[in-house]
C-alpha cells in the first residue's frame, strides 16, 4: 500500500507544483513507482507531465466528483501518490487532504505566506492528517527566515527541517519538463531536494496512514 501526500498552499507563487514535481522525480529516481494526482485548475503538473520524459511516473487523470476514490485507488498500486490541490479551500482540497497520509505545505519566507498557510493548517487538523510546512525559496542570506520559523512555530505549525533555496535551476528545469535533478552540475538544489525526500520518506512511514 501507498503514501498519498497532498501538496497545498493558498498562496500563490509559494512553488508548490514545481516542488511537487520535483519530490516525484526524486522518488521515481529511487526506483518508487509514483502517481501524479493535478487537481489545480491551472493544470502546470499535467502540463509539466505531458513534457516530463521520467521513469516511474505515472499521471492518472481524475475529476473533483471521484478525488478521494482515484487517490485510494493509486495507493493500491503506487509506491507514492501526489496530489496537486487547488489554492482555495473546497470540497476537492478537503477530500484530498482525508485520503492523504500527509499534507505538504510550501511556505516562502513571508508573512503573506505564513498566514495562507493557516487555512490548510485548519483543514488538515480537521481531517486529522499529519500536515509540516516547507520552507521554499529561502535566500541564501537575510532573516526573514528566522522571522518566520518563529512565527509558525509560535502557532503550533511543524515544519520540515528540509528547506529549499531560491534557486533558478527549480523552475527553469520545471519549464523544460524536467527538474533540477537531471541538470548538470547543480550540487546544492539536488541535495536539498534529497534531503526533502529521505525526510518525507520517513515520516509518511512513521505515520503508517494512506
């Protein structure tokens, strides 16, 4: 039996699909048979998808009526299920997040962000799903960062000790329907998206929920 994990954020801007893809690339690189789930009206993951040529990947087309029965039923036969969910808070966000083991929130070293990521939050705790934000875009310097971390954890929000830098290499490989592991070079991005995968690998794991 599968993970299904839901990537969402109010917010746009905050890198969630691009992250999403990204952390798929990295489990399909370790041999993970992974599901690609794009409820987001904008459709950029089944647009990256149709661009992406990556093993191990499999995009399942779904509609907003029957969410919670496609992602039950890819995590009878995927290692991992990925859900791409709309910014606003709906039916489709809710049912996304019930059938998910865990709820992945990117969070850019903004208030604006922190207080997007509240509703989420709200919704996941709802649905008593495990929920960590991810820090996304961080610069490699200033302390917006530190501002935020207190903010969040003044809150309550877990965060995943994994964070992502503000580096080019994300989107412009996302653009080109691929990500920053098959680019040359690029030592910093690949190990940060590494350290984000062996984290989220362990703790749907510890949680044991599909």
């Amino acid at each position: 039996m599968g993970h299904a994990i839901t990537f969402a954020q109010q917010k746009g801007g905050a890198g969630k699909t691009t992250l999403l893809a990204h952390l798929a690339h990295a489990f399909a690189h370790k041999n993970q048979q992974v599901a690609l789930l794009d409820l987001d009206p904008q459709g950029s993951l089944t647009q990256w998808a149709s661009l992406a040529d990556i093993d191990n990947l499999t995009m399942i087309e779904t509609a907003s009526y029957r969410v919670g029965g496609d992602i039950r039923s890819a995590a009878e036969r995927y290692d991992y299920v990925l859900v791409d969910c709309p910014g606003s808070a709906s039916s489709v966000l809710e049912a996304a997040i019930r059938e998910s083991a865990l709820v992945l929130i990117p969070c850019q070293p903004s208030m604006m962000d922190v207080w997007a990521s509240q509703a989420v939050l709200d919704m996941a705790a709802s649905e008593k799903t495990q929920a960590r934000i991810v820090l996304n875009r961080v610069a490699p310097r200033g302390g917006a960062v530190d501002l935020v971390k207190g903010k969040l954890s003044d809150e309550g929000a877990k965060m995943l000790k994994a964070q992502i830098g503000n580096r080019v290499t994300f989107a412009h490989s996302f653009g080109n329907g691929s990500t920053a592991l098959a680019a040359p070079g690029q030592p910093r991005a690949k190990a940060e998206i590494e350290a984000l995968r062996r984290e989220v690998s362990a703790l749907v794991k510890k949680i044991g929920k599909t």
